[in-house]
C-alpha cells in the first residue's frame, strides 16, 4: 500500500503500475490487490484530499492512475475468467462523478465469473434503461457516494425495477453517520 501510495501521490502511473504488477507476480490474489491495496489507498486518497493535505489536482490525478492501474491489473493474465455467472451492469448515478468504487465492484464481479458491463460515472437514468432493456443483465449495480444525489438513486433504483432488473445499491450516500462508506459483500 505505501508503494502504491507514493507512486500515485507522485502523479507516477508506471511505478504504481509495477506495484500491483509485482503484487500480482508474486502470488497476491488478484481480488487481494484490488481491496486490500488499491482501495484503501483510493480511501486515503479521499480522506487526505478531505482533510485538505492534497490539492484537488493531486486527488483527480491520483484516482485517474488508480484507474488506469485497474485497467492494466484486468489485463494480466492471471485475472483472465469464463463469465458463467450472469451479467451484470454497473454504473454511478446520474450526476455521480466518483466511479473508481464502482470500477473496483465491477472488476471483483469480473473476478468471479460474472459478465459486466461498467458504464462509469455520471449514467443519466433514461440511458441506463435503454442499456437494460438492450443487454438484458440478471441485475444492476448502482452507487452513489455524495447523499445529494440520493433522490436521483431512487428515481434510477425505481426505474430499473420498473424495468424488471434487481438492484444492488452501494456508495458512501447510503451509509449515514460513518466516514467510510459502504462495505458491499461479495460471497
């Protein structure tokens, strides 16, 4: 976590890259890397950025290396899997801009056999159906991390039930009186 840390507080993306590559090649569980390394370091992203230690420049450029280190993680060999689990889509709600927990739901579920479709942040409702009534997944994912946007969740869970698909709702917005967001469990 340090490593990964100091690579992506110094806007390093290849270092940060090697972190988890070298993670990876020495026998860390793929699943391990994305919540035991790269989401915590993510979360201490947001709280030092909260706590006004980093710019806003350091927090976008940070969390856009993070992503781009998700990316090249789902491509290693190791994190190769026959998606025989069922579909699923993920995305953030309609003015949601946080998709990094959501990328890391989606590549977990990728992880574990399941086919997604990750549409990212900011998913305006009448376009997430579209997508469901479209690609047909056996649920969708949906997260939310500012309660602002917690009226616009609701209107996306209510229209993706109305369009007959499960909901799993997750993100910081749900959680009330705590600090570090939703636990999603994934067994």
């Amino acid at each position: 976590r340090e490593q990964l840390w100091a690579a992506v507080i110094d806007g390093d993306e290849y270092p940060a890259a090697n972190v988890v590559l070298s993670a990876m090649d020495a026998g860390m569980e793929p699943e391990s890397v994305l919540l035991d390394v790269i989401a915590p370091v993510q979360r201490r992203i947001g709280t030092e950025w909260a706590a006004n230690k980093i710019t806003v420049a350091q927090e976008h450029a940070a969390t856009a290396i993070n992503d781009r280190v998700i990316a090249t993680l789902a491509h290693h060999p190791r994190c190769r899997r026959d998606a025989d689990a069922g579909r699923v889509t993920v995305a953030c709600v309609d003015g949601e801009w946080h998709a990094l927990p959501a990328r890391l739901l989606a590549e977990v579920l990728r992880l574990r056999g399941w086919q997604v479709d990750f549409l990212g942040a900011q998913v305006p409702t009448p376009h997430l159906i579209a997508h469901l009534h479209q690609h047909g997944p056996d649920a969708v994912a949906l997260s939310c991390s500012i309660p602002t946007h917690l009226p616009t969740a609701h209107a996306a869970i209510t229209a993706c039930q109305a369009a007959g698909v499960p909901v799993l709702a997750g993100g910081a917005a749900f959680v009330f009186g705590t600090s570090g967001g939703a636990q999603i469990g994934l067994n």
